[in-house]
C-alpha cells in the first residue's frame, strides 16, 4: 500500500511540475515593422538606400526606417512628421 501511496505522489509531483513549466513559458509579442517612428540611428534594420542595417538611418523619422512595434499600435504612434505608416514611405 505504501509502494502505491508513494507512486501516485510521485506522479502527482511531476504533473504539478511539468505543468507549471509550461505555464511560465514566456509569450512572445505579435510585433510589426512601424515605419518613420525611429531617431536617428536607432531604426531595426533596412533603413533604405545608403543604409545597411540596424542604426543606420540618418535623420529622425526617416520614412524609409523600421522599428520593431507591438502588432496593432504602428499607425498610432504620432511623431512631428505624422504617425508612423506599415509601409515605407518617401
């Protein structure tokens, strides 16, 4: 009887624990490229023509510069050039 009590805590144990595991995995946030947001040298990648990746854009609120943003927040992002676009823009 002792052998069975022992066995059914142990499983119990280890479902408690795996299922735990899974809840505090972090969830990546839906993100979108938000275009004409970023200062100068702080855009994500892609900053046009003359540019070559990450930090690259030249003036703030280039239109043609990317940041990573949460999904869904892009085109209400105000900045004094307007708000930031999902395309890029000249």
């Amino acid at each position: 009887m002792k052998t069975t009590h022992a066995a059914l805590a142990a499983a119990l144990a280890f479902s408690f624990v795996a299922s735990g595991a899974q809840a505090e995995a972090p969830q990546k946030k839906a993100t979108e490229k938000c275009y004409g947001v970023s200062l100068a040298g702080q855009n994500d990648c892609a900053a046009g023509p003359g540019t070559s990746c990450a930090g690259t854009s030249k003036v703030d609120y280039q239109g043609d510069a990317w940041t990573l943003v949460d999904k869904g927040t892009c085109t209400t992002i105000k900045t004094p050039k307007g708000f930031g676009s999902l395309t890029p823009r000249a």
